[in-house]
C-alpha cells in the first residue's frame, strides 16, 4: 500500500539521505557547541567589569561574531567555497557542507552562550571571586554549572537550524535529504520524494526538541 501510496519513493537510497543529514547535523552540532561555548565564554569574560576585561579583544570577537551571525547561510555556503575546496578538497557531499555548518552556526551560539552567562546572579560570580578562587575555578566550578540550562536550551535551537541549514546545503551539492529532496523530489516533480524528505526532517527537528526540553528540565533548579 505505501508503495502505491508512494511510488517514486527510494526507501534505500531515502535512508542513505537521512543518514547523511544526521552525520552533517551530528558533527556540525558537536563542532559548534565547542567553538561556540569558547567564543560565547570569551565575549563574557573580556566585557566590562569582568575577569578579563579587555575592550580590543571583546571588539574583535564580537565583530567576527556579528558578521557571521548576520550573513545568510546559502550566500555564506558560497563565500566560503575557496575555503572548503582548501581544507576539503572538494565541494561536493556531506563533509563539504562541514566548514560552512559550523561557521554559520557557532557565531549564533555564541551569542545565546553569553547571554545565558549573563542571566547568571553576579553574586554567585563576587563570591567565588571574595573567596580567590582563580579564573579557571570560576568558568568550570560556577559560571557552566549555573548556565547549563540556558547553555543546552542554546543547543537545542542551534541544532534545530543546522537540520535546516543542512537541507540548504544539499540543494548545492552537499548531499542528505535536502540534496534528494530537490534533485529527485523538486527538478524531478516527484512530490512524493520530496513530502517524504520533509516529513523525516520534521521528525529530527521533534526529536532534537523533545531530547533538548527533557536535558533542560532535569538541570534547571528553579
């Protein structure tokens, strides 16, 4: 019946696609939690008032993320094509669409990763300060512990992009079920390819929700 129901549907090559998304999503996600908890914590640490205050250092930063942040991903895909052809080697499948996951993403990250820090009760921050407790005690003993939440809830939505972001990427290459969707669904007018891609999207997208709400709920203590 489903066959009737969808007939130009490649269940083999439709979880091939869907396993490329997930290695895409997977990877970018890990890459950008890491690059963006570091830029997030530095943008917090180098602002005003703070252990490591330093105007130049927190402009710069800041700059980098802005601009990044701000440039749509299909035009940053393709600025970014001397860069991936270098370090890659090729613009073509799902390791491709790497380098441009994470630089669009981690910038947004970061953002969401300062202002979860700031959300923190500076009291918490002065007291562990009174007591001299050094930099390093203070970014992994106070100010992640008490921004956890707000840190993965950050994951969470990033995440959930990047599955988006992802789909963009395919339809120039990069392979997963944006790319099946659009060759084989769209240019093909086969509806049913492409209603399929779109619905296991749509399942990521719930799964990656439910499992980040669940994570953020057992760590908030409010």
């Amino acid at each position: 019946m489903i066959e009737t129901m969808l007939p130009n549907v490649d269940w083999e090559r439709m979880w091939e696609a869907t396993t490329e998304t997930l290695y895409m999503t997977a990877i970018s996600v890990l890459a950008t939690f890491v690059l963006g908890l570091v830029l997030g914590l530095l943008l917090f640490l180098t602002s005003k008032g703070n252990v490591w205050e330093n105007k130049l250092v927190n402009a710069v930063i800041s700059s980098f993320v802005n601009i990044f942040r701000s440039i749509p991903f299909i035009i940053l895909i393709v600025l970014l094509i001397p860069f991936t052809k270098f370090i890659i080697g090729t613009m073509i499948g799902e390791n491709a669409a790497l380098p441009a996951l994470i630089i669009g993403a981690a910038p947004f990250y970061a953002r969401m990763v300062e202002i979860g820090l700031r959300e923190i009760d500076k009291g918490v921050i002065e007291a562990a300060k009174s007591m001299g407790a050094k930099t390093s005690t203070i970014i992994w003993k106070v100010l992640l512990p008490e921004s956890m939440p707000a840190l993965v809830s950050g994951i969470t939505v990033t995440a959930i992009a990047l599955v988006g972001y992802t789909a963009m990427a395919g339809v120039i290459g990069a392979g997963g079920l944006g790319n099946l969707a659009y060759l084989d669904g769209f240019q093909r007018s086969r509806f049913d390819v492409t209603l399929v891609a779109t619905i296991i999207i749509l399942i990521i997208v719930f799964v990656l929700q439910f499992i980040g709400d669940f994570i953020t709920s057992k760590l908030d203590k409010r």
